[in-house]
C-alpha cells in the first residue's frame, strides 16, 4: 500500500539549519546543555546539534559522565537481554545494505514452519531467553496470517522451566487494521528502523520493492499505535548518511511521537552497518562512524531521550558492547542468530544470515561478564502482562516507578536464571550480586516483599513479580 501524501514527520531543511547554527557554539554552551540534561528532562533538536558539533576534551568526558549519571538515575544498573528470532530470510526488496535483497542469488532462502519455529524456540528457552523479537522479511507472502500463526507458536511452546513471556516484533509497514491483529495477539513492542531519514539517500539506497516508500514506512508507528500497539521502537542504520543528521533525525522522531501520541518511543536501536553476502554498501559503507563518534552517539540518545530505552546488537564486537552498556545502554541482545533455523544449525549461516555478527559470546558467558561489571541481568517482562505500556510506562518511569519496581523484578528474573539455566560459575557470581542488589532497596517493604519471593522461588515458585 502507498501513502497517498508526502510525510512531514522529518524537517530536513530546519535539522539541517541546526547543525550549520550549531557549529559556531563555544564549549560553554554545550556543557550548559549537558548541565540541563542531568535534570532528566530530554534536549531539543537544536541542543543536540550543539552536542554534536562540539567535541572538545571537557564537553566529551563531561558528556561521558552526564550519560552515566542519567543511565543509573533512571534504569540503575539493570540490563535487560532478549534474542532475536529469524522467522524467514525471503525479501522482495533490494536494500543495497542488505544479504536478504532480492537480487542476492546466492543467499539461501528459507520460511520457518511453525514445527521448525517450536524448535527454535525451545532452544531459545534452554538458554533461558524469555523475550524474543521475531524478525521477518518483506515476501511476496507476507501475509499477516502466517505472522499471527508463528506468535501464536512461540508463547504455546515451552521447554521444562523455559516459556517466552514477551513476543516482539520487527516487520515491514502494516496497515492499522493488521496492527490491531498483532495487538490482539499479544505482541510487545513493534520496531521499525527507518534505515536512514535522509530522502535523497533513502531513495538511493532502496531502489525497488514496497520498501522504497519512505512516507509508508516513517508513518508505520503512528498505524501501530492507531491499531493499539503503543510501545514503538525506532532506529537508523548509522553508516548510510552522515551520522549526525540520523541522530538529530531519530530525535525528531521521537519528539513527533510524543507530541502526536503522547508517548515517545519505548526503543531507540543504533546498529552500525556490518558487511553482509553480496551487499555492496554493507562493505564500503558511505559514512563510516568511528567507535570514538559511536560513543558519543550512545551519550547524547541516553541525554537527549532519558526515559527511552536503548538497545545495542550484537553487530559490536564483546569488548566494544562492554564498554558501551555503562554509556547508556539498556537493553541487549545475546547469544544471537540472524538467519532463520541458526539456533539449530548454524553450518550455513554465512549464506543465509543478514549481516555479520560481532559478539559470538554465549547468554551466559554475557550473563557473567554483565555480573562482573556490576549489572543486574533482567528477563522482565511484567510490565507488559499487567498493561504497563505507552503512555503508563512513560507516566511511572518518570515518577522513580523504574527504580522502585523494575528493579525488584529484574532481581526476580535472575533469580530464576541462576535456578534454572546458570552454569555454576555464573550461578555463584551472580547470587553474590543478586544479594548486593537486594540490599540496595531502600523501601523496606519491597525488600522484605523480595526477600520471601526470592526464597519461595528457592523452594521451586516461578514466575513471581510485583
């Protein structure tokens, strides 16, 4: 389906006359606005631009720790894993960036059936998963049927302990109706990267196939909400188009959805581009961003959209992700495959997956190094199964709900990781900072209230949350 007008969800002229007014700003100023933004209340497009275009020592170690102190304010020390899930790698499209574009005859097609998505499933839940994204292509079956059928699978099957309490989704533009059926349905959030929000370049980059209309795919998020799905997230491809434009995009992004929605998006994503089976871009990408300006985007999203979690893939190398979760990240990937029927065999990946990955660690190789660095791994998904989404996730995150609740569930979830799926290195790392955790929380009710849980939990209770 086609929009039947042009977007003006992105003004490429105004963002483009920031970063040019921008560039004549004195450090000073740029510290003021780091200085605005430890008060948890977000940044202006224009405020970024000063961020972006200022990089002197002070303002980028000043930044550096302006996005610590926010992370820990708002989200602590939790970070929440999930994995991806590869329902089909068939794509009518010809995105210049991607293994799947329909003119890569190489790669090797394949659609999961419902048995072989059960499969996946069951060895996502030995790991101890319990959120996957599922992630489809753009097929000439792309049929909202099929969609419904593999949810449907993945929360009817469980192994042992393991269920998946929260689907998510990454697909192409529906429309409002379809959205309504993936609501119904129970998904979590629907993220959608716009790629690049730049129009010249976005054009350039996806040359045929339902994809190359830009207005369809950047108004998606405003049908998922009008269907009823009201956590979003949202992305750019970085390496496409000058970085800094794609930030102040992104940001734009969010704003327009605040301001039309009453609630930004629940993600932002920020992969880099990654060389991927026959993709010419993947290879030489346009606009290289260096892991010194990588950083630094991590720390002006974490500045700009304080309450919006963010989420890092496994396309960053071990090291590079490690260092990365302090800076603001929220949400990660582990243990991930980006071609459909990975998790059981991978022999075959390369010529099957979508772009090359960086971090080949296990869950629990990540689990105890997260463990290590002073992280609470969390599995939650409570908010979600009590209807704490859009606008009355947003409306408790910023009154401390995060700390005070999200938190105690996080330490409930591990909890049933080390149980569970913990090897027993990790299980004895992690039960010491499970308990470090539970001493942190100062409502003395809620301690005791986690207290009894943890030890029913001990006593084989699963799936407590508060």
């Amino acid at each position: 389906m086609k929009t039947l007008e042009r977007s003006h969800v992105i003004d490429e002229g105004r963002l483009f006359s920031e970063i040019d007014a921008a560039g004549q700003s004195p450090a000073e100023k740029a510290l003021d606005i780091i200085d605005k933004a430890r008060e948890l209340r977000g940044l202006t497009t224009a405020e970024v631009a000063v961020l972006l275009k200022t990089d002197t020592p002070e303002v980028r170690e000043t930044l550096y720790a302006a996005a610590i102190k926010v992370k820990a304010a708002i989200y602590g020390q939790r970070m929440v894993l999930f994995a991806p899930l590869y329902v089909t790698n068939e794509c009518c499209n010809d995105c210049l960036y991607c293994a799947f574009r329909s003119s890569n005859k190489e790669l090797i097609r394949k659609r999961l059936t419902m048995e072989e998505i059960a499969e996946e499933v069951r060895l996502l839940e030995r790991m101890g998963h319990k959120r996957l994204l599922l992630v489809y292509g753009e097929g000439a079956d792309d049929s909202i049927e099929y969609m419904l059928k593999t949810i449907e699978t993945v929360y009817a099957t469980r192994t042992g302990m393991g269920e998946i309490r929260r689907v998510n989704v990454n697909c192409a533009p529906r429309t409002a109706g379809d959205f309504r059926l993936l609501h119904e349905a129970g998904i979590g959030t629907f993220q959608i990267f716009q790629e690049t929000y730049h129009r010249e370049t976005y054009a350039r980059m996806h040359p045929s196939g339902p994809k190359s209309d830009y207005d369809w795919r950047i108004t998606a998020p405003d049908r998922a909400f009008e269907g009823g799905v009201d956590d979003l997230g949202i992305g750019p491809l970085f390496g496409l188009f000058d970085w800094r434009f794609e930030v102040m995009a992104t940001v734009a992004h969010a704003q327009y959805l605040e301001d039309k929605l009453g609630v930004g998006p629940h993600t932002i994503s920020m992969p880099r581009l990654e060389p991927a089976l026959n993709a010419p871009v993947a290879e030489h990408p346009p606009h290289m961003v260096s892991d010194d300006d990588f950083r630094r985007i991590v720390c002006i999203f974490r500045l700009a959209v304080p309450y919006t979690g963010m989420i890092l893939s496994t396309r960053e190398s071990a090291e590079f992700r490690d260092e990365l979760f302090r800076l603001g990240i929220s949400q990660i990937s582990a243990g991930s495959k980006t071609s459909p029927g990975a998790y059981k065999d991978a022999t075959r990946e390369h010529i099957m997956e979508q772009f090359t990955l960086g971090d080949h660690r296990t869950p629990d190789e990540i689990i105890h190094e997260l463990c290590q660095a002073g992280h609470m791994p969390s599995f939650c998904t409570a908010c979600y199964r009590q209807g704490r989404t859009g606008h009355d996730f947003m409306g408790l995150a910023k009154i401390g709900f995060i700390q005070d609740f999200c938190t105690p569930n996080a330490i409930l979830t591990f909890k049933e990781y080390l149980l569970d799926y913990a090897s027993p290195a990790t299980r004895a790392l992690g039960e010491k900072v499970l308990s470090e955790h539970v001493s942190r929380v100062l409502n003395t009710k809620v301690r005791r209230h986690l207290e009894k849980s943890l030890q029913e939990m001990e006593e084989g209770g699963r799936d407590i949350y508060m």
